[in-house]
C-alpha cells in the first residue's frame, strides 16, 4: 500500500475511533440528564416531625407530618419546616452533582460549570442549612381554673 493510502487508512480509523467515542459520550449525556430530571432531595427534621421532597430544581413535592405536630408550638414547627425544606434542597444538589460526578468522572469540569452558572446566571448552590433550630417552649398562659377545664383560651374568655 503506498504511503498517501496508509495515511489516508489511518485518518478514516482516527475518525471512526472519534465518532465512536462522541457515540459513547452522547449516550453517557442522555443518561445523565435522564438522571438529572429524577434527581430529588428528602430531608427530614431532627424531631422526625417533618419530611419534605424537592425536586432536581428545589420544588417542594411533597411535605409529610407525623402526630407529633400536635406536641411542637406553630413557631417551632414553622421553623422546623423551613430548615427541612432547605435540607431537601441541599439535598437534592448534592445528588445531581453526583450524577454529574459519575457521567463525568471529573469534579473540576462540574466546579466550573458550576462556577460559570453563577457568573453568567446568578444560580447560587444551595447552602447548606446548616444546624436545625432549636425549639424554644412556648410561654403558657395560666389561669385559676387550669386544672379543671380540659381547654385554657387564657385571658381570651375573662
């Protein structure tokens, strides 16, 4: 085989290898971003009171109480529910970074990409919640008559 034959062989064998490796990489990417759009966050309080599921865009799908509710005071719980819903959306962050981890194989080029969302987009990574609040026992309004009634509306009926 002359020499322009061999050469020309070995371009048609680098441009089969490349289109066969952009074949790997598009099926890779599919897979990723059908990762991506099931990726969801659940976090739930420390109390186990509340549980909460965001989706991959930090959307609250689902939030679960238990009976407990009945025993935390509405600013506790309120608090509560907060942080949970933050957890849930770090949460679900975290996995899509995964994701885009194993598609990848390199956290640097997710750092960037990360990185440049920010720059160009304002996106902000979620941060992270940090400790759940603590819950300050709710000041009880007493009256003379507590021990008999089975309701105490306070100063509210007097």
């Amino acid at each position: 085989m002359s020499e322009p034959a061999e050469r020309l062989l070995r371009r048609i064998e680098a441009i089969d290898t490349a289109a066969a490796d952009n074949r790997r990489r598009t099926e890779s990417y599919q897979r990723m971003s059908a990762e991506l759009a099931e990726v969801t966050g659940t976090a739930t309080s420390p109390d186990g009171v509340v549980t909460v599921v965001t989706d991959a865009a930090g959307t609250v799908k689902d939030i679960q109480f238990t009976e407990a509710t009945r025993t935390v005071s509405p600013a506790a719980l309120s608090a509560s529910v907060v942080h949970t819903i933050a957890s849930a959306r770090a949460a679900a962050a975290r996995s899509q970074a995964e994701v885009v981890r194993r598609g990848l194989g390199d956290t640097t080029l997710l750092d960037r990409v990360l990185d440049e969302d920010a720059t160009l987009f304002g996106d902000r990574r979620p941060p992270d919640p940090g400790p759940p609040p603590v819950p300050r026992p709710e000041p009880r309004v007493s009256s003379d008559d507590d021990a008999d009634d089975d309701y105490d509306f306070g100063a509210v009926l007097r």
